[in-house]
C-alpha cells in the first residue's frame, strides 16, 4: 500500500484556494481575449468550465458549487454580454452536476483517465443547453441547429481543451 506525501497544500489549505483563484482569473482573462481566436463557426470552447469541474471532483460538490458560481461572476463581470449572473448560474449548475462524481478515494484516478472527460462532457452539456435557452432566440436556429452547434459542437470542443490537464496530469505521475 503506497503513502501518499504530505503535500505544501496539506499543510496550508488556503494556499490550495488561492491558487484556485489565480487559475480562475488567468483563464477568464484567456477566455475573453485568447478564446475568441480559435473560434470555429461560432462555437468557442468553455475553459472556465473545466476548472469548475476540476474543483468539483477534486474538492467535492459543495466547492464544485461555489467555485461555479464565483467563476461565472468573474466572467459575467470581464464579458458582459447581457444579463449579469448568467455565467454564474450556469456554471453553478456544471459545478453541481461535476460534484456527484467526487469520490474523495478515487480523485486521482478520475482526474487521471477518461472518467474526468465523461464527466466534463456531461457538465459542460447542461451548462451549454441552459446557456444556449437562455441566449439563443427560436428565431436564429433550428432545433436541431441548437443541439449541434450551440450545446453538442461546444461541449466537444470545450472536452478537446479537457484532455490537456487529464495529460499533463497523468504524464507528471
């Protein structure tokens, strides 16, 4: 049976919330001014969303929660586009729905295999069917256009950006 280390965030666990929020604040700056580059047809990647759903499962749903919530006031604050609070609900609701699979025995390996991009796509599917009815007009798309572009091809596109933590953190074990 192999021990785990004490890590520095063991030690300090508010150092492991600051660091927290400094990955927040660096993405949502990337997601207002990188994002917007790579976008294809309209469909942009969700970056915020994968850090939510990364505290989720490792921090459990209580923090996947309230990491939603405060993610999503930064980013209704850096790209207003509308209503102030919607980001904040959305990914409230990806944090929640993340924060089912926590499993405080099994966190490495969930964030190490494809169970982390499952579990991505689902949260980023709600979190992009919520935001799409509450954005999108009936009059800009059809029903199936809804579904294939605004909530299918933006969770796919935002579990591509997914994978790169499930790498850079199983290449590092």
């Amino acid at each position: 049976m192999k021990i785990r280390e004490t890590t520095l965030f063991d030690k300090v666990p508010q150092l492991r919330y600051a660091v927290y929020a400094a990955v927040a604040v660096v993405l949502a700056i990337a997601d207002f001014l990188l994002i917007p580059l790579i976008e294809i047809q309209g469909v942009v990647p969700d970056i915020i969303v994968i850090l939510v759903v990364w505290i989720a499962i490792s921090e459990g749903q209580l923090l996947g929660i309230i990491s939603g919530f405060l993610c999503g006031l930064l980013v209704d604050f850096l790209s207003y586009e509308g209503v102030l609070g919607v980001h904040a609900l959305v990914n409230t609701l990806a944090g929640f729905t993340a924060g089912y699979f926590f499993k405080e025995s099994r966190t490495t390996l969930t964030l190490q295999t494809y169970r982390f991009v499952l579990i991505l796509f689902l949260a980023t599917f709600v979190h992009n069917t919520i935001f799409s009815f509450l954005y999108i007009r009936t009059t800009e798309a059809t029903l199936i256009e809804f579904f294939t572009k605004y909530v299918f091809a933006k969770s796919v596109y935002t579990i591509v950006f997914g994978t790169i933590p499930v790498l850079f953190r199983s290449l590092r074990n």
